[in-house]
C-alpha cells in the first residue's frame, strides 16, 4: 500500500502545480505531463511536458477507483488511516473531475465543423493527437456531449484512426460502448479485423493504412485489440455505476435461427459470470441461461438480446414468470440486484 501511496502523492504534488495557474486558464489543475513515454526518446523531451487532458482524466479514474479499494480495506481492516486515504483520493478525483470539464469546456474549438477538442488545454493550434483521446476515452469520466464530440471529429475526417486499425482504438471502443453507440463500435471492429489484421496468420502490426501501401512493425497490443473488444462486447461493466452489461453490442447475426452465444468463468469485479443466449427465431423465441454471481456486491444486470431484422421483444419469462421491466425498443432487459444465481429466459418476439 506504500507504494500506492507514493504514487498518489506524486499525483497531489502535480495537482498543487497545476493550480498555480490562475483560475481562469483552461489549463488551471490539469496535470502537466508526457502524453506518452516515447517523448524521453525526442530531442528536447521536456518541451513536450504539456497539461494533456488525458493525464487529468485517467487520474480522476485512477483516485476514483484505488480510493473505493481503500475505503473497503480501511473498513474491513477497521483502519483510519486507509479510510482517510480513500476519502481523500475520492474527494481528489472529483475535484480533479471538475477542473478536467471547465478545461474541456473552455479549450473547445467552436470555429470549425464539426467541433473539435485539442489534446492540450487551451492550445487550440494542436487538433490531433490520437493517444491523447484515446485515454480520455477509456477513463469513462468523459460526458456523452464530450465523447460523441472527439468521436464526430474523428468519423467526418479528422483523423485517420480507424482506417488505420491501431491499438488505441481499444480507448475508443471502450467510450464508444461506454456510450452504447453499437453501430459505431461494429462497424470499427470488423473494419480493424479486415484491415489490420492478416489473413491466416491473424496477427497485427502497429498501424496500417486500408490498402497496407505502408504499415508499422508488429505490435502485441494491436493483436490483442479484438479479443479486448470483443470481451467488452460480451461482457462489460459500468465504469461509473454498479451496473453489468451481458451481450451489450453482439452482431444480430449471432443469433440467427439455430445459433447461440455462450460465455463461462467471464471476470468481473462482481464475480464470476456466465450466460448462454440460444436462438429459435424460426419460431419467434431467444432462450437465456445466466449465472450471476452470488456475492454481496450484486449490480444490476442489463442483458441485450440483438436479433436479426427489425423484431422486437414482445413478452418475457423470467424463471417461468412473466417480466415487464424490459425495453423492446433498445432489446434490453434488465434484472436487479437482488436476482442472484441461475436464470432461465425465454423472449418471444
């Protein structure tokens, strides 16, 4: 816990150098810093310690979760000094989260169409810097509006991103499944499979242009981009609620007629997760099977069932009993938290 400690100490020092800027600056308590490790390797790397966004937004995510783990140790251990640290760490990260926004709120570049966000606070010179948004999107602080406009200024052309299947779109399609916008996020993921992944031996380099007329090394965190996807499109947890996601953003053909998903020993910090969806769509039906886990810590569990066409949920069974807090509109339906273990489903469309 020390060294945890001393890292979080590191982080309230840059944050007391950040406010010295006045409070007006759009750069007032983002944290100064590297956007990525590389730049030590530059000519003059001290030039390049900036207040990038993405510093202050993985921060944030960084107080708000270590100071949840301290808080449960502390109370469990009855030990003040923890439970001080994680109220302090969580009070850090709000605070932190504040300053991040009134930043982003100031630097946004209004001028252009669509709107963009540059990764420095208030250098609008700056209008691309792909790690930067990345990060900002995996951290899951991000508001929609925020998220929908870093991804709108990289779809209407301002970055080559997706096209170029690189590893940081896991930051992406993590905000973007965050957000659930499941169009976006299959489209990127089966453009990267065809795009940035070879044929037969299935592996990855860095980036690559569509046609491969010129392309980085390989790269084991690009060949580890789909597999990460595709867990978070099968599983995926609420970064900022006690919220479980099963099946979020699955291809409708999936679950053609005859067809099933199925998911065992799926980890997440509730537990242990299983399902399995089984499609009898000849006959208007979608069977479910789900194990969740039994501890004190229960989320509530939203689980899409994404069918071919246009169908929608008609009714529900629930354990063999009829269940109406479901959304056909979305294919979503939702358990609460206190349904534990084995559930049987059956959606008629």
């Amino acid at each position: 816990m020390r060294k945890i400690q001393g890292i979080g100490n590191l982080f309230y020092g840059l944050r007391e150098e950040s406010k010295k800027f006045p409070a007006e600056d759009p750069s007032y308590g983002i944290i100064r810093g590297w956007s990525e490790h590389d730049s030590s390797l530059r000519e003059n790397p001290y030039g390049l310690i900036q207040p990038f966004f993405s510093n202050s937004a993985d921060a944030c995510r960084g107080f708000l979760d270590m100071g949840q783990v301290f808080l449960e140790i502390g109370r469990k251990t009855a030990d003040k000094a923890l439970t001080a640290e994680g109220n302090r760490m969580v009070r850090e990260a709000g605070e932190m989260k504040q300053d991040l926004f009134a930043g982003i709120q100031k630097s946004m570049r209004t001028n252009v169409t669509p709107p963009s966000l540059p990764p420095v606070a208030g250098d609008k010179t700056r209008v691309f810097q792909e790690r930067v948004y990345s990060e900002m999107m995996q951290s899951g602080v991000l508001t929609r509006d925020m998220a929908s406009a870093i991804t709108r200024f990289h779809s209407d052309g301002g970055s080559r991103l997706v096209s170029r299947g690189s590893f940081l779109y896991s930051g992406f399609g993590y905000g973007v499944l965050q957000h659930d916008w499941v169009r976006e996020f299959l489209l990127s993921y089966y453009s990267i499979m065809a795009h940035g992944y070879s044929r037969g031996t299935w592996t990855s380099v860095e980036s690559a242009a569509l046609n491969m007329s010129r392309y980085a090394p390989y790269c084991t965190p690009s060949q580890l981009l789909i597999p990460v996807l595709t867990k978070w499109m099968l599983v995926f947890e609420d970064p900022n609620e006690p919220v479980l996601w099963l099946a979020k953003a699955t291809p409708q053909q999936w679950l053609e007629n005859g067809k099933k998903i199925s998911i065992s020993g799926a980890p997440t910090r509730f537990g242990m997760v299983a399902y399995e969806l089984r499609s009898e769509m000849g006959k208007g039906k979608v069977y479910g099977t789900i194990s969740l886990p039994p501890g004190p810590s229960s989320p509530t569990v939203n689980i899409r069932i994404r069918v071919p066409g246009d169908r929608r949920m008609q009714s529900i069974l629930v354990n063999g009993k009829p269940w109406k807090d479901f959304d056909p509109a979305q294919n979503i339906i939702t358990l609460p938290p206190a349904i534990k273990g084995r559930v049987i489903l059956e959606v008629s469309y």
